[in-house]
C-alpha cells in the first residue's frame, strides 16, 4: 500500500523571522495546546543575518482547531508577535505539476515513472513542448501533450498561450525537464519558486550547446548537475540541490554524456521531492533545506 495513503493527515509550517529568544518554545507550546503532536521539527539560525527558520510538522488527528481556523490563530498568537513570515500547508495536498520538454527523454521518464508508482503525490495534467519529439511518451501514460513551437517572433504570443493553459489546469508548480527555451521575464513572474529547472554544472565554464565535449577537452574529473527554482535572472535563482560524478581520463564523450544525464535525472527528482514535501524555504536568493 502507498505510504501516503496510510499516513495521518498532518500541517505543516514553513517559517523565517529575526532570530530572538523563545521561538521554538511558542511554536511547540501553540501546537501542544491544541493537542497537537509534533512528527517533525527542524531549525537554523543564519548567525550572520540573524534570522531563524523553521519547518515544523504535526499530526491532525486530535488537533482541536479546524484547517481554515489553524492559519488565522497561529498568526494572532505567534506570528504577528515574532514578525514572521510563514507558509501552512496540509500534507494531504496533491500538487498539479506541469513539465516542460524538449527533446531528451532522460528526465521525462524519470519523473512520470515517480509519479505512476506512487511515489510521488502529485498529478500531471499536462506535458508542454515546442518540439514534437515526445508525444509519443505522453501518449503511453495517457498525459495531455500540447507542443507550442517558440520561434524569436512569436514567443511572447505563445507564452501567453501557455499561461492561459496553465491557469486553466490549476498548476501548482513547473519543471523545466530539460527544456531548451529561456522563459521571459514576464512568464517567470507567475510562478515565483514554483518553476524547477535542471542543468549541468559546468555553466559558466563550459557554456554552449556542447558542454561534455568542451568538458572531454579539458580532462576534467568530475562533471556536476545543478538543480534550482528559476527567476529573471538566468541560471541564477536559489539552488535546490546539486551533486557532481567522478570521471577519469578512460571516459568517452558518450561517457560523460551518460554519467551526466543519469545525474540530472536523479538531481532534479530530488529537488521535485523537496518542493513536493515542502521542506524548502527560500531566503535572500538561497534555500534553506529541511531533510
């Protein structure tokens, strides 16, 4: 049986304000008074900047507050008297995700594989293209695939058109699954924190549309991927997760190539993961991680 479906209902808060003394305590004491039991509970202290953060989880079962009155009581009693900033989530939540392809699979089948096995909680209710490559893998799981081809003329017209789709399908969140397009500016700033994109970590070393070749050139020994939430700045938004694989002077081209997707795959599922549990706060252009 899927873990999600035998676990209790539970909240979860997702905090950050100035640090002071007696943080943890309120929060604790706020669900404990309400009978509620505590799963989860992490913190960090940016002892530079001196803000503290928090995730902290709790069991729903006997809490003595109803969802829409959890939010508005934790902002009288704690929030607003800490100054915090702070987001409430139900784990029971089902994500609608939308991915975004182009024309390598890699990433593709790795994500709709977590998803049909149940894995991960989320849906798909929509696999977003400006090739048509991939339609026959959307095909096979039975996803909606709209192929929207960009061109420098037309790309402000066809974002627009995907937003629309967007909104009309409830999406919570994007993944650029290796889609080979640079988003506006404008389409960015629908989705803050919400649009996840993959890349390799040779950029801005080995830029270009030949990285691993670049790379073969240099003799490098390891080659890295980088997972992070996209903002108007290019391949410069808050990091996720990254990790690199070591390569030795037998490696091929094709080698690297294959060591390198195979950890894109696995770099960019664990960021999905992350953002899908909720255990990412964004702060200052940095993530704060909650593993």
């Amino acid at each position: 049986m899927n873990n999600q479906m035998i676990k209790s209902r539970s909240a979860i808060l997702l905090i950050h304000c100035p640090d002071r003394t007696g943080l943890v305590a309120s929060i604790t004491e706020f669900i404990g008074k309400y009978n509620g039991n505590i799963l989860y509970l992490d913190q960090h202290v940016d002892l530079q900047k001196k803000v503290f953060f928090m995730r902290v989880e709790w069991d729903l079962a006997n809490f003595s507050i109803n969802d829409k009155e959890i939010g508005l009581e934790f902002g009288k009693i704690i929030g607003d008297k800490f100054n915090m900033t702070w987001k409430l989530y139900f784990s029971d939540e089902r994500l609608r995700m939308a991915l975004f392809v182009s024309e390598f699979s890699h990433c593709l089948y790795d994500i709709i594989s977590r998803c049909h096995s149940g894995e991960w909680n989320v849906d798909i209710p929509v696999i977003i293209s400006n090739h048509s490559k991939l339609k026959p893998v959307a095909e096979k799981f039975g996803i909606d695939f709209i192929q929207f081809p960009v061109s420098k003329t037309n790309k402000f017209e066809q974002e627009k058109l995907e937003l629309e789709l967007l909104e009309k399908l409830n999406i919570d969140f994007i993944v650029l699954a290796r889609y080979m397009q640079i988003l506006s500016n404008k389409f960015v700033s629908h989705y803050p924190n919400r649009i996840i994109n993959i890349h390799h970590s040779f950029l801005p070393a080995f830029p270009g549309a030949k990285p691993y070749h670049s790379a073969y050139e240099r003799g490098v020994k390891v080659i890295g991927s980088t997972s992070h939430y996209v903002t108007v700045d290019l391949d410069a938004g808050p990091i996720i997760d990254q990790d690199v694989v070591r390569v030795t002077h037998a490696d091929a081209i094709a080698d690297l190539v294959r060591k390198g997707r195979d950890l894109e795959k696995v770099v960019l599922s664990r960021a999905i993961w992350y953002h899908i549990q909720r255990k990412i706060l964004v702060y200052d252009n940095r993530t704060v991680i909650f593993t």
